[in-house]
C-alpha cells in the first residue's frame, strides 16, 4: 500500500496553494480546464421508456443541462451527509492496491457543518461555536484547535478565511471537495455550465457500484478527462473520475505500478435527514489551545550538542587508514562532515555538497581551510561497487572514511542518512542537518565560510530558534479564542517583530510613574506622568519642556489623551468611569475640568475644528447617548441627543457645517455633526442629522463598528481612517476606511487574555525615506502592532509588559518608536 510519505506528496502541506477560482472557490480540478463556450442550451427531449439506461445517450440529453439539474438539486436540499473518500487504485507488482483517505462533508442546510478531510476534522460544537483540528500528525499545528463562532449562513469565504484550512482543503491531486462546491458556492459548475463548448464534451449512461443509473458528463483536456457521474434519478453527484495526471510523475513513472486510476467516491449520502454532529467531534484534551485562527509552529530543529566541543575521533578509510581526525590543527578553519548510505537522497545531498565545496572554491581563497569529509554509514559499498567507485561517484573533495565504530551515533546523535556536521577549527558543533533540503548547494556555502571566519553560527541558531519559539508562544496568546481555556500561554514579558529590526536609541528612568505617553498630529512625543506633569519629548530624543498641569491620576488605569491641532488645548479621560473631563490650556498654565452628568461616562473624545473660529471644541460622545462640544476656553457647553448608541468620533472635514467631525453609531450608521442654526455663539443643543457632505461618504457601514478611539490621517491615497470594529462575533479587529469610509482591508486584535481592561492606542507617521504611512497600535495586552498603510506587511512586538504609551515620530530619515512603562520611556529607530 502507499506510504503515508506518499500521501504526504498527495497533500503537499509545506507548499499549500489556493487553486480554487475566486469567483467558485472550489473545484479547481474542474475549473481549470476549460475554455471557450457559446451559452445556448438545447430542449431536454423526452426519454424513451423502455430506452436502456446503459446505452449513450448524447443525441437526447444536453451534459449542460444535466449538470444544471445537478447544481439545482443541491441547492434545494434541506440537509446532506456523505462519506466520502478520495480513492487512488492500482496495481504493485501486480497485486491489486486500493489506497483511500475520507473527504467527508456533513451540513445542516444552513449554519452547521462538518468535514473530515484526510487529517482535517470540524464540527459544530457547544455553545454555538465550530471546532476544527488536525490530527497531531501535523506537527506545527499540534494541539491547536480552531473556534470560531457559528455563522447565521455558512458560506465558502466564512470557511476559507483561515488559511490553514483553506490551503489545506485545495491541497492535494483531488482539490477543494466538489460536494462543499455544490453546496456552498454561489455559482458551482460555474466554467462547466457556461465556459465549455460541446466538442469538449461526452455524454454517456453506466451503471454505478450502488446499483444507481448514472449520467456521465465527461469532459476532454490536455491533461486528462474528468468523468461526473450523476445519479439519474436523485440528480446527486455518485462520482467524480479524475485524471491520473494529477498525481506525482515519480508514482506514474514507476516500473511497478500499473494501472493507475484516481477518483472521488461519494457513498452514503444521506438527504434530507437528521445529522448526528458527534461524528465530527473530537473530545477536549488538556493540551489543547483553542485559537481564533491556526497559527503554524517554527519548524523544528534539533540543538542537541549545538555550540559543546566534541571529543576527540577519528574516521578510518576502506584500507584501515585514518582519514579524518578531529584534533585541532593550525591550518583547518572547519570541518564539513556527511553521513551516507545507499539510498536515492543520500546521492541528492552528494550532488549538493559537491557544488557547495566548487561554490566555496570559486568564492574563498582559503577553501583549503575546510576540510570535506564522506562518512560512509554502512558497512560495505553499494551492491557492484567498490569504496574506490563509490568515492568517485561521489565527486565530494576529501577522504571517504567508513564509520565502522558508529561514531555518528555515539557523538552526534545521529540515526538516519543523509545528516551533514559542521565543526568549527576547535571541534565545536556548529550544525546538524537532517534529511534533504532543496537548497543545500546554496545555503550550505555561506554558512560554511561563516564558521571558517570564526563566527558562532550554533550561538545564532540557538538564539533564533528560541526567539522564533518565543513568538509562536506570543502568537498563540494574541489568537486565543473567545472560549479560550486556562491552558493557553501567556504572553512572553518581551519580543522582537519578526519584519522590523527595533534598534535601542535611549532608555531613559523617571523618578514619577508614568501615566501615559502620546502624541499630536505635529508628530510630537508628549509625557504624562502620575504627579500631572506634562513633558515633550523633542527630536533629539530629550525632554525639551514640562508643564505642571492639577491633574491627578491612579496611574495604574489607562488614559486617553488628546492635543488639540496646534497643541494649545490637551483633553484627558480615565477609563475610571468618574465621568470627569480634564483640560489644560499650555497657554495661559490653566487646567479645568467637566463633569458628566451622574452614571455617565465619556465613550470617545476627539478635538474638532470649527468653521469661523480658531478655538477648536472637543467633541464628546457619552454613554447616555449624548454629544457635547466644549470650548476650552469660556466652558460653554453644547449637548444633544443621538438617535442610537455613540461609539466614535471621526475627525475630518466632513460636512458644510460648522462642525468638521462625523459620529459613528452602533447601528453602523454614520452621521455629521451639526449646529440647528448657524449661529455658533448660540447655547441651542448640537445634533446628528444626515447632512450633504463636502466629501462623499456611506450612510452605513460595512462592518459592525467598536468604541473609539479611531483614528484618521492623510495617506497618499487620500484621507484614511483606521477604525475598531468586529471581524466576526466576539472577534475584535481594526478596518482600514478610506475617504468614503470604505473597508479597505482588516487586521484581527486578540482578546484581552491577562484580566486586562480593553483599551488601545492608535499612531500614524511617515517613513521619512519614502513616505509610506506606518501605523502603531498598543494593545490592552501591551502588544505593539506594527502596519504598513497598503497592508503589505504586519508585524507585532512587546517592548515592556507594562507599557503605558506610545508614539511615532520622524527623526532625520528614520521612523522612531517611542513607548513608556512604570518606570521608563524608550526609543527605538524601525529598520
């Protein structure tokens, strides 16, 4: 039977690619053999009874319209159930093989679905949540199981928008399973019914294995012909014949193998019935990590001995004679180390090996200084060969010594060929690699002259791998899932991003905790610390100015702090829930403050100019559903009423009235904010009426919208907006909104895992070497996340687990990342 390293090979799972159709999702297989059509459809014509349902047919019946009454059939279906598997039959030395995995779908009609494709197992589970996992066969998904909330309608992007699953669910010869097509696509048998023409097609009737009459629509390609079986009478698809061209050329190729024949067979399917969903459920272990997304682990890598100093060996030839010890010597600058044996790999790493020593040789003057090694791990040479052809055969430069005394074993642990060892001039272990790697010839050489330069390559590696572990462990936390259990990791206290390299610039201590750390939209750095201190931190990386504001603060609860434009006017909230609004006037040295009234408290708060006045007003929405707009300067307040629940502030100009700002509702509608006169000295409430804006924007939303704060700023496609919002239930993100508050793109926020009260930070600032907006969010967690502003890249970091603030600023041709904890404000250049 074939191997589970074959079926492997079937589902490539480390090159994943999506091969379904954007417009289908899904039977690529199909899709992507066809071409040309003329959309006519001919009448069905009725059937002779006593016609033989084995006899063809294609005078009589349209394959178009078969297909269509196939499509039709499972779009109407109340429930469907099957158990099918993907088949490859053949015959190995004559001995007839068949080798099966299942591709089993189950679905409700509506929210519910299961899968059991190969290693893949989901299902609805308690709570109204789906559960999905693979089996711990895939080890860089162990103990993963994904949770995600079931949807009013399951559909193909709500199943594809993991990516594990969708690149595993299209990997492999059979693609993306035709029945989820069927049932789930809005437009399945798309290329079929409307983008093949009739030459292409054959039409034909056979009888199936479970005594169904089917009709078989088969259609002709270059690469094979793929047969559709579809039940006469049930409309239902029996079978799916697929080319044997879509498996590996080795397995086509092989001399033993005959007869090869590749299929997907739908049996039991059940319709219309009652499901029972344990069949596609997995019993909760307590190594499991429930995740909002899969997150793959860094591949493995072994370290055992990595950086210790070996002892002391030698290798003797096939004459007895020592060929290789590992006594240091004055002129060896390395030693490269391969472990053989008779096997089709083991020549592969040979080629490799010997291009690497011709690359090192054409590169370095000093190849001299490494030594090349073949360590022959069997006893004896290849059946008709002696020692002498094989080292010739070989062509690896160095002696070829027999490891007689199994010292690959005994020192470095080694249990299979090929295995490469890389030693430097004094014995220490510096590499170990297992197995074949396609790039060896390339990877190996500069790693190679690295060791013979005297560079630490084990230490790096070490180093790396950990560092790599250390994020996994972070992206397992920041994924956790809404019914995330108490085993889930916790987040490491700090970790470098993965795209960006963060180079330390200053650590500075403060004397006074820090209450907050922000900044305006000057790019300016400003410090708040418990004792109502206000400092600026200039461009020089130094507290260029403080100010002494009566502001008091537990500094153990987050802030929000806002300057106005020109940084006259700073507004600060506790997320306390006093209900208390302080100002600072940096002019005049005066603070004040507003108090909401009872059981109120400030949702978002943004400054907002005014049309014919140069005093800005700060806008404030309220848990009691009010606005008010407040002048800094003489206290006049202005309320109204908002017809549904406030939840941001959006600043910009907006509309042709006085006030340049939008509100944001729970609804997900979007309104100005509007004076009820034009006069704007008048003590007349402020409301939120649709009004024509100056700049289109949508009246609702395309997404569920989140509290505030959002923020906006000017990008070189116009005005942006990056707005809190749920990419699904209970699943916190942010949505890119452009000038006419479109989504753009979104990025998923993880769920507050350590008791922490939600609370983010959003700044923005330019690369100052090419203008690229880079956005910086802190997370309730302490997690910095880091965008691009065209979503090209993400990446994530935590500088401290205890910061309180951050900020953006240009300094020269960098970009600087300014954060404060309790007791420290730091700054690092983004490279």
């Amino acid at each position: 039977m074939l191997t589970r390293q074959f079926w492997y090979k079937l589902f490539p799972v480390e090159h994943w690619r999506l091969h379904y159709p954007a417009s289908t999702l899904g039977f690529w297989m199909l899709a992507l053999l066809i071409a040309g059509c003329d959309r006519s459809e001919q009448l069905l014509r009725k059937q002779d009874e006593a016609s033989s349902a084995e006899r063809l047919v294609q005078s009589a019946m349209n394959p178009r319209l078969i297909l269509q009454r196939c499509v039709d059939r499972y779009k109407n279906l109340k429930s469907y159930e099957d158990s099918a598997r993907f088949e490859v039959s053949y015959q190995l030395n004559g001995q007839n093989i068949l080798d099966q995995v299942p591709m089993q779908v189950a679905w409700d009609g509506r929210r519910k679905l299961g899968l059991r494709v190969h290693e893949l197992l989901a299902g609805p589970a308690d709570n109204e949540r789906w559960h999905a996992r693979f089996s711990n066969d895939r080890l860089e998904l162990a103990d993963q199981v994904l949770s995600r909330s079931l949807p009013s309608q399951v559909n193909l992007e709500w199943l594809t928008s993991d990516l594990q699953v969708a690149q595993y669910l299209t990997a492999g010869p059979a693609g993306f399973p035709p029945q989820l097509d069927l049932l789930l696509s809005v437009r399945p048998f798309e290329s079929w019914l409307h983008d093949a023409s009739e030459q292409e097609f054959e039409l034909s009737a056979e009888r199936h294995a479970c005594g169904a009459s089917c009709w078989i629509v088969q259609l002709k390609s270059n690469l094979g012909n793929h047969r559709c079986w579809i039940d006469q009478a049930t409309h239902l698809l029996r079978r799916l014949d697929l080319p044997v061209q879509i498996l590996p050329e080795t397995l086509r190729q092989d001399p033993k193998v005959s007869q090869l024949q590749v299929a997907i067979e739908f049996g039991e399917i059940r319709i219309d019935q009652t499901i029972d969903w344990s069949d596609y459920q997995d019993a909760t272990k307590p190594a499991d990590l429930r995740v909002g997304h899969f997150v793959p682990a860094p591949p493995a890598i072994d370290l055992r001995g990595l950086g210790q100093l070996t002892p002391a060996f030698q290798l003797r030839d096939a004459q007895g004679k020592i060929g290789y010890q590992s006594a240091p010597l004055a002129t060896r600058k390395a030693s490269v180390l391969v472990w053989l044996a008779d096997h089709p790999a083991c020549w592969i790493v040979a080629e490799q090996l010997a291009a690497a020593a011709k690359i090192i040789r054409q590169q370095d003057s000093d190849v001299g200084q490494v030594d090349f090694v073949t360590v022959w791990a069997e006893p004896e040479p290849p059946a008709g060969m002696t020692f002498q052809e094989l080292q010739q055969k070989l062509q690896i430069p160095g002696p070829l010594v027999i490891d007689r005394a199994a010292a690959g074993r005994d020192l470095f642990q080694i249990d299979e060929a090929p295995t490469i060892i890389l030693l430097d001039a004094k014995g220490q272990l510096q590499l170990r690699d297992v197995r074949t790697n396609p790039a060896m010839d390339l990877a190996l050489a500069p790693l190679v002259q690295r060791v013979a330069r005297g560079d630490d390559l084990a230490k790096e590696l070490v180093s790396d791998h950990q560092k790599a572990l250390n994020r996994h462990r972070t992206e397992l936390a920041i994924v956790a899932a809404t019914d995330y259990l108490p085993t889930h990791p916790q987040l490491p206290d700090r970790y470098s991003p993965d795209n960006v390299r963060l180079v330390e610039l200053a650590k500075e201590p403060l004397t006074t905790p820090v209450c907050c750390l922000f900044q305006d939209r000057q790019h300016t750095a400003w410090l708040l610390q418990a004792d109502g201190r206000l400092s600026q931190i200039d461009s020089n990386l130094r507290i260029s100015q403080s100010m002494q504001t009566d502001w008091q603060f537990n500094h153990a609860r987050p802030l929000t702090v806002l300057a106005s434009p020109g940084s006259r006017y700073f507004a600060c909230v506790s997320a306390s829930s006093t209900g208390r609004i302080d100002l600072y006037d940096a002019v005049m040295s005066h603070s004040t403050h507003f108090q909401l009234p009872d059981n109120m408290t400030a949702v978002d708060i943004q400054w907002l100019s005014l049309t014919g006045s140069k005093t800005p007003r700060l806008a404030v929405i309220t848990t009691g559903r009010q606005i008010l707009l407040l002048d800094p300067d003489n206290r006049q307040q202005l309320s109204g009423n908002c017809p549904d629940e406030p939840l941001a502030i959006v600043f910009g100009q907006v509309s042709k009235e006085e006030v340049q700002g939008l509100v944001a509702l729970k609804d997900g509608t979007i309104q100005p904010i509007q004076f009820p006169t034009k006069s704007v000295s008048s003590s007349k409430a402020v409301g939120i009426k649709s009004a024509t804006a100056t700049r289109p924007f949508v009246s609702k939303l395309s997404f569920t919208p989140n509290d505030g704060p959002w923020y906006g700023t000017a990008t070189n496609d116009g005005y942006m907006t990056l707005a809190y919002g749920w990419i699904e239930d209970q699943q916190p993100g942010l949505r890119m909104l452009d000038a006419r508050l479109q989504t753009q793109w979104h990025y998923r926020l993880p769920q507050s895992t350590e008791g922490r009260q939600q609370h983010h930070q959003i700044v923005a600032a330019r690369w100052p070497r090419n203008g690229d907006i880079i956005w910086a969010i802190l997370d309730s967690n302490a997690v910095v996340h880091l965008l691009k502003g065209d979503a090209l890249w993400t990446d994530h970091c935590r500088i401290s687990p205890d910061t309180r603030g951050i900020a953006l600023i240009p300094v020269g041709d960098h970009l600087v990342l300014l954060s404060a904890d309790n007791g420290h404000w730091s700054a690092h250049r983004l490279e």
